[in-house]
C-alpha cells in the first residue's frame, strides 16, 4: 500500500521530522565501537519517516505534549528500522534500498541480534514516557505484526 503525504502537510510537518532526524542522528552516535558501527548502518538511512508523520498528524486531533509526540514517534521509526533489518533476514534479501543489508554486510547473527537491539531501545525510549498505556499499544501492536510474519 502507497501512502501519499499532502504537500502542505509535509510542509507543516518538517521542523517536527528534521527534530527526528536530529535525534537519530544522536541515537546513531551514542555507541563506538561495533555496536556503534551497525547503528549508524540503520539510523542514518534514507527513509521516508512515513510512520512518525502518522504519529505527529494524529496527535493533533487531541491534546498532546510536543516532546511525548517526538518520543513516540522515534519508537515508532526505531521499530520500523528493527522490522526491516529482521525482514531483510527473513528473506534472505541481500539490498534494500541500493545499500546492502546489514545481513549481507555483517552476517545474519548481527543482523538479527540489530534488530532485537533497535527493538528494544525503542521501548526505552517511550519508557521515559511513564506511560504505561504507549507501551502496551506498542508491545501489541510488535506482537501482531511478528504474529502475522510467522503466518
């Protein structure tokens, strides 16, 4: 399914997803070494940020504080960044999006055990949050999606 983005909507929502980008930039630099190495490998990708501008739109049909929204929506982009890197395991892919996998660039173990660690520091994100309720949506809505990839 293609989602399609209202010109003036990305206008409006552009210092929100450069704010974003920011903090992945910042999330991607935390670690040295190889850790450090594979975040920046994942982090620092071309993607569209389709997902946080969902979270950002939606958190405008109530009242919302603007640094739970960002947090929010970083997990959101860390567990879609998690998914792909386990897809790109699951289906042996060796590409994705002209780069190559990070299973094709440092072997599948490091791959997965990536994706279990971008999974995880996306729930330590919104648990700074203290807000139980975020992290039961997004640990269901985790196990739904791992659900319907085992079939």
């Amino acid at each position: 399914m293609k989602i399609a983005i209202d010109q003036g909507l990305k206008d409006a929502l552009k210092p929100e997803l450069a704010r974003l980008n920011e903090r992945l930039e910042t999330l991607a630099r935390e670690s040295e070494g190889y850790v450090g190495e594979l975040r920046s490998y994942v982090l620092l990708g071309s993607g569209k940020r389709v997902r946080p501008a969902l979270v950002m739109l939606f958190s405008q049909l109530g009242a919302s504080e603007p640094e739970s929204v960002q947090t929010v929506s970083l997990a959101v982009e860390l567990i879609h960044i998690a998914t792909l890197v386990h897809d790109d395991v699951i289906d042996n892919a060796s590409l994705r999006r002209g780069r190559k996998t990070v299973a094709a660039e440092h072997g599948v173990d490091a791959a997965v055990l990536l994706g279990d660690h971008v999974y995880t520091w996306a729930f330590e994100q919104v648990a700074t949050l203290n807000h139980p309720r975020i992290l039961g949506l997004l640990a269901r809505s985790t196990s739904v999606m791992c659900a319907g990839e085992i079939g």
